[in-house]
C-alpha cells in the first residue's frame, strides 16, 4: 500500500517489475500501486526476455504448462500483461527483435531498451571446475517447456544416431517432451536442477544440441545456450534460427537445418572428438570476447 511504498521509496531510484501483471480483477490494485511508486517520484520500469505479448503466445502456452486454460482465459492473460507493462515507465528486453515487438505495443514516448543477455564467465566456469566427464560421448539437450516442434527434427535424428552408435548417451534435462520418447531406453531423463547446479549437470554433455522451430517467438529469444554449452566444455550443434548470429559454421559450432544435417554433423562429432575439441574451444573463446557479464555490464546502467 501507499504507506509501505512511501516507507521505502527513499532508498531507490527505480522500481523494476519483472513480467508482472495483475488478473483483471485486480487490475485496479495495480494500476494504485504504480501509481503509488509514481508520487513516491520513483521510475517504473518493466522487464521482459520472452515475447508473451503477440497473440501467437496463446496457443504456446495451451500446448505446455497450461493445457486446462481456455482460449478465452489465455487472451484475458495476454491482455493483463500487455496493460501491466502499459503502466510502466519503460521497458527492458533482452534481444533487438523482442525490443521490436514491444514498441509496437508502448506508446511512443515510453523508451524500449535492449539489455542483452550475458554470463557471468567467472561464477560458471568455478561452478564446473573438476567435473569428471563419462567414458563415452554423451549428446544432451537441456532447456524448458516448449511445443514439440522445437525438437521433432532433433529426436528424430537422435533415434537414428542412436541406432548407429551404440555405446553413445543422450540426456534430456529439464522440459521431458514426447518427442524424445522415440529413443526409448536410450534416454536418460534428468531432472530440472537449481541454478547452483545447473552449470555442473550441464558439463556433463560432450554435445549440446540447441534447438529451435523456426517461428516469432524463438527469433525473440538470445542464444544464451550457445555460451553455457561451450562453458561448460560441450561443442554445439544448433539450428540457423536465434544461433546462427554466434554460432559460425565449422569454426565454433555446426549449424543443422533438418534431420540428415543433424544426423551428419552428430556422428562426426562422435567420431572426431579432437573436431569437437576444436569447436568448443572456439566457441567458448567468442564467448569470452563478446558475451560475458564483465564485457557487457556497462549497457546496464
């Protein structure tokens, strides 16, 4: 309420709003909570890396973590964020493409600031140091809930390298699609992790596959997984959709575009380990160059 905000408004200069949004009967309480930020003579702004805001999210949403919500329910939802994020002063976004997306949705006077992502370099590499690797070249994928046709073509290939390679693992962390069942016994099925944890689980993998559809919604995401693969000690393997901007083909990674280029591209790593080497070195070498948090923190302010 007004009193808590004025107790506290002394202490800051901004108030950041990380996809926050009020249900419509609510809406009200929102909008005399900015406001209350806005006599305590404080900016507001919003912060958003996912475009949640096109109707195409809808059906996403319906198809992953909210398969019991109605049509009707998930535009009301859409709606309740894109009037949230209205109340604000500004908006931060983590890619250029997501930033286009929410100026068309900002009235023209509120800045829409592209924030890229970054890793802190330091913190992970301590995080996966000693980790001991499998005898044997394990290809994971790892990532959170998404329709399945973000790793259809990838399933697919993994079912035929699968046949080929008999002493090769595959991991899946996190979101457990349908789409991987096809490998059967093959698969190993990890856990989501906490955030301490993440970096070691995701060391595990010699190959890290990153894998994206090719629709509005991905091209609005960063290619985050690219840098904590290659961190991590994985080469990549990835689709020319969000990664082909940091990934450089047969430099720093493989770029696969359908099934026989990812069956292709994962059978030559197996089979030239000194090759993935390579490329994860490279790769993590740009990432160092370009995409730590040292190298990008003065964006920020």
């Amino acid at each position: 309420d007004e009193t808590e905000v004025s107790q506290y408004a002394h202490l800051f200069d901004a108030v950041v709003l990380p996809r926050m949004s009020w249900e419509a009967r609510y809406a009200d309480r929102g909008r005399e909570f900015v406001n209350a930020l806005h006599r305590a003579a404080l900016c507001v702004i919003y912060e958003v890396d996912d475009d949640v805001f096109t109707p195409q999210i809808n059906a996403r949403l319906r198809q992953t973590v909210q398969s019991d919500a109605t049509p009707e329910r998930l535009e009301e939802r859409r709606q309740e964020r894109i009037a949230a994020m209205q109340l604000c002063d500004a908006v931060t976004v983590s890619s250029q493409r997501l930033a286009t997306v929410v100026r068309q949705i900002m009235p023209e006077y509120k800045p829409v600031v592209c924030i890229p992502n970054a890793i802190d370099a330091k913190w992970w590499r301590q995080a996966v140091k000693g980790r001991k690797r499998r005898v044997g070249p394990v290809i994971g994928w790892a990532g959170g809930a998404r329709p399945g046709d973000d790793v259809a073509v990838l399933a697919e290939a993994w079912a035929r390298i699968a046949a080929r390679y008999p002493d090769v693992a595959f991991v899946v962390m996190g979101w457990q699609a349908a789409e991987f069942d096809i490998l059967g016994s093959r698969l190993q099925r990890w856990p989501w992790t906490k955030l301490d944890d993440y970096p070691r689980a995701l060391a595990s993998f010699d190959i890290a596959c990153c894998s994206v559809a090719d629709n509005g919604f991905n091209r609005s995401k960063t290619p985050i997984k690219v840098w904590e693969s290659a961190l991590s000690g994985a080469a990549v393997v990835a689709t020319p959709t969000l990664y082909d901007k940091v990934v450089t083909h047969g430099e720093d990674g493989l770029l696969a575009r359908d099934v026989d280029d990812w069956e292709t591209y994962l059978g030559y790593l197996i089979e030239q380990p000194t090759e993935r080497k390579r490329l994860q070195r490279a790769q993590r070498r740009r990432g160092m160059r370009y995409h730590t948090l040292e190298k990008n923190l003065w964006k920020w302010p």
